[in-house]
C-alpha cells in the first residue's frame, strides 16, 4: 500500500467536499428545520477538518495535546444549551462550524502524534459519548428541545439513530485504516 505523500490532494479534496456538503445556503436554511441534518454537518465537518490537520499539520506540531484541545471543542458544541443555539441561531451557527472544523484539526493533528493508548482511549470516550447521546435522542428525552430549539421532540429519534449510523462509518473508516497500517489489505 502506498502511502499518502503530502503532495497528494485526496484528503484535501475530500475535506473541500465535506465541508461545501454542509456549508452552503440550501443546506444551512435545511438546518434550521431539520436536526439531523445538523447533527451530521458535525461528523463530516469534524472528519474533514480532521483530514487537514492528520495529512498536512500532523507532523509540524508534534503533540498529542492538541487532539486532546480539538476533543474539548468539539464535545462543548454537543451540550444542550449550545447545540440548540448553534441549531436556532446564525452567529451561534457559524461559531458552531467553525468549532467543528477546526476542533477537527485539532484533532487530526494530536492523533498523528498519540501514542495507540492514547489513541484507543480517545476513540472509546468519543464511542461512549456518542452512543450515550444517540441513546438520549432515540428514547427523546427533551434535553435538545429546551427554547429556542428550533427542532420539535418527534425530530430527535431520527437523529439518533442518524448519529449511529455516522458512528458505524467512522467507527468503519477507523478500523479499515487500521487494518490498512498493519498492511492486511496488501
């Protein structure tokens, strides 16, 4: 398997993609009606900001503190009173995806240099968190409804499992990279 040289533009591309799948006015103006379309604006901007940071900062910052920083932002996006903020209002929104990105490259840029504990752990708090939050969608408990959410409580079992289903594709895309490094794959 060859590896990514850093002149390589896939995972720029890739992250382009992401980024403009979610941040563009017809997807915005969606967002504002229906959470799960916000909820997975997060994973695919944290991934594509992540993309940037592993490939292309990783190795000029050596520290795994910064994926530790880029967690924290990250997880400060998902508590109650800023998610609905983020989901009802434009500045908040904007600070929302901004957080989300660069929380991402944040992250990218400390997992390059985490040692695989450090990496394992991140990954099981990051599966626990998730799962825990999904969980608390799926049966609606109205914590995501408090005003001025604009998302009505029948909204949150479809994001739930919309974050499992994210879940599995990362959670996926972890594995097969790390398979991949092992070289199973060829």
């Amino acid at each position: 398997m060859k590896k990514l040289q850093i002149n390589d533009k896939r995972p720029l591309i890739a992250s382009i993609v992401l980024t403009l799948t979610f941040i563009n006015p017809s997807v915005e103006d969606l967002m504002f009606n229906e959470e799960f379309v916000f909820m997975a604006s997060h994973y695919a901007l944290v991934f594509a900001g992540s993309l940037i940071g592993y490939y292309y900062w990783g190795n000029k910052f050596r520290t795994s503190l910064l994926g530790y920083l880029g967690s924290l932002l990250v997880v400060l996006w998902h508590f109650p009173q800023l998610f609905v903020l983020g989901g009802a209002e434009i500045p908040f929104r904007a600070l929302d995806e901004l957080s989300m990105f660069f929380g991402g490259v944040l992250l990218g840029m400390g997992v390059k240099n985490m040692r695989l504990i450090e990496k394992l752990l991140l990954l099981v708090l990051w599966m626990l968190g998730d799962t825990t939050l999904a969980v608390i969608l799926v049966i609606s408990y109205p914590f995501y409804t408090i005003p001025p959410s604009p998302y009505p409580l029948s909204q949150e079992p479809v994001t739930g499992y919309v974050m499992v289903i994210a879940m599995t594709f990362v959670l996926g895309y972890i594995i097969f990279k790390g398979f991949q490094n092992l070289n199973i794959f060829g």
